[in-house]
C-alpha cells in the first residue's frame, strides 16, 4: 500500500494552515478615511465641556505605497490521533496520548523527531534522553521549492531548535515543545513573530511526522490483531476473572487504551505488577447519539475506581481480574453482567485489542 500520497497531503495542508496570508485591499485607501470635524456651537453659547479621557487627537491617515505581507500567529496543528493542546497555552507545545500500539509513548515521539531531522538532512547535537531534551543542528525550515513568507522561492535562512519533551507519570500523555536557540539570514530579520511561526512549523512538522509513523503502525496492527474475545473464568488464584487465549504482552500493552474508550479514565499503570487503576463515569448519551448510531456502551458497574490485574494463565493466556478501589474482586455476577457488556462493546464497534 502506497502510503506517500497521504503524507504530501497532510504536508501541503500544514503549509496551508498553519499560518495564512492577510492581503491589503481598498480599505487602505486615503479616500477611505476622513477626520471628523469638532462640534460647531454658535458665537452666543457656551463650548460644551470635553472630558480629557475621551479626547482623541486629529490624526492624518499615513498611507504606505510599499506592499505589506500580514501574517497572523502560527497556530499548533493537532492532526495526529490522540494529540491536543492546552486551551490560552503561549508556548509552542503539544500533548500526545498513548494510542492503541505504541510501547513506548516518549520513543515514538522521538523516533518522529529523529524522521524530520533525517528528512531535512540534518541531525541532532545532543540528544539526553534522560533529560528529555534533543537540540538540532543546522537546517532550513522551509524549504526553496515551498517558497519564504509566500514571495519567494530562495532558502533565506536556516535555524538550530531545541525540542523538550515531557512525560506524565502514568506515562500515558507526553508533551513536546519547541524553542528557536539559533538563526542566521543574510536577508530576513529574526522578528518575535518570525520565531513564533518558526516554532510552530518546526513543531508541525514532527506532528505530522507523528501521524505518518503512526498510520503505518496501525496498517501492521490490522495485519495482526483480531477482535478478542472475553469469556468468564479464573485467575490462577481461582478468583472470577474475564480470561482471553491473547497473549499476556499482547493484553496488557492494549487494554488501557480499551478502557479509555468505554468512559474510564487511566490513574496509573503499574507494569511491575500487572495493575490497572482506572476511574469509571457512566456516559451521558444524547438524542443524536441514538440518531447518529452512536450510543455509549453503558457498563454494569456503579461510578468510581477500580484495579484491574492483568496475569498469565497456566494455559498460556491472560486473566483479567477486576477489582474495587478497596482491592475487594467483584462478585462473580458482577463480572459475568461486564463480560457480556464488554463482549457486545467489542463486537459492535470492532474494537481491536
């Protein structure tokens, strides 16, 4: 499957979107503008008082012949499945969530990173991975051929950015930033606004980058997974448990980001022991989820926290005992109500583990 005619798409609209041009128009012209005259009051009666907070000196329009290319702040792109921003954030930054797949969250980002240097012909300087911070060599944003501030097809600068990264300590969201430390032109000033938009782009560039990489992961994931299937059981210590034929690493690496869809939200992940934490909210449907044939799968359990131990069974598969905030295991009832819930969830979106 050829997959390059996405990714130049997903390209072009980055370059499209990620700052558009603002072109001057006849609204700029002298005859648009004209300065209001003072009031007039006759010779017989008194000026009427003029608060000076309100008074507004006379200007004369200064109209510029010369051509200006407005450019608006560049603006974070989250087209890469689980990415999003934080709402009034001024740095140049975006969240990653651990998606369906991916091992490790913070080497993959990085592994996107690494892609757009190789891409651009360039490399890194440092790379403390401990830290979480790569700094770059020399390389030019934007290239000839996609053209400098829309009027010219010339190379005019190169820069040198330091990308931070940051990882929760559930280490289900990382976050990435990018910081212009370096610049040379012999032509373009380095402006505030210049750097914020090379910033952006440069971080654009590794979403984007993040989204490819991903989208190939998820093509070799369809080649090997299957939808899985959940019947009632026991653990090896002869608890109720949900067992599966799946593999133990095949499990518990995925079903974190199962929970996520069906209204938990991940607390931790304890993977020395194979636990689970996870905060469950029965969903709010609507009328036109029903409409839409997007209604919620609803779970038989009452709102609250709950532990999930992930082990291996003797037979080779895993069990998946569930457990309240208390680490009480459910009654068998229980767990046979969510089996049938979680069996018909998996079936009716074709949710792949």
């Amino acid at each position: 499957m050829q997959y390059w005619i996405p990714k130049a798409l997903a390209v072009s609209a980055l370059v499209s979107l990620s700052g558009c041009g603002v072109f001057t128009d006849e609204a700029h012209h002298k005859r648009n503008y004209k300065a209001g005259e003072p009031v007039v009051v006759p010779g017989e009666l008194a000026q009427p008082r003029q608060d000076p907070t309100y008074k507004m000196e006379v200007a004369e329009y200064d109209n510029n012949p010369d051509s200006t290319n407005y450019r608006p702040p560049a603006q974070v792109l989250t087209v890469a499945k689980g990415s999003w921003v934080e709402e009034g954030d001024k740095l140049p930054r975006i969240y990653f969530d651990k998606n369906d797949g991916i091992t490790e969250l913070d080497e993959f980002v990085w592994q996107a990173v690494q892609s757009v240097l190789l891409e651009r012909k360039t490399k890194a300087v440092t790379f403390d991975k401990q830290a979480g911070k790569l700094e770059t060599d020399w390389y030019a944003i934007i290239q000839p051929e996609e053209g400098w501030l829309w009027d010219s097809e010339q190379e005019v600068s190169q820069q040198r950015f330091l990308f931070t990264l940051d990882q929760k300590s559930h280490q289900r969201t990382v976050s990435l930033s990018s910081k212009l430390v370096d610049y040379k032109s012999k032509t373009e000033k380095l402006t505030p606004l210049l750097q914020q938009q090379l910033e952006v782009r440069a971080l654009n560039q590794v979403i984007a980058e993040f989204d490819y990489l991903y989208r190939q992961l998820e093509l070799e994931l369809r080649k090997k997974q299957g939808i899985i299937s959940l019947e009632m059981g026991f653990d090896n210590k002869g608890n109720a448990a949900l067992v599966t034929e799946q593999s133990y690493n095949d499990v518990f690496d995925r079903f974190s980001g199962f929970l996520e869809r069906l209204s938990f939200t991940i607390v931790e992940i304890d993977q020395d022991r194979g636990l689970i934490t996870a905060d469950y909210s029965k969903p709010e449907s609507s009328v036109w989820d029903s409409i839409w044939g997007e209604e919620l799968s609803e779970l038989p359990i009452d709102n609250g926290q709950y532990q999930i131990l992930v082990s291996s069974t003797k037979e080779g598969g895993t069990s998946l005992t569930w457990m309240d905030d208390q680490g009480s295991t459910l009654e068998p009832g229980t767990m046979n109500g969510l089996q049938q819930a979680l069996e018909k969830a998996l079936r009716q979106r074709g949710i792949k583990i």
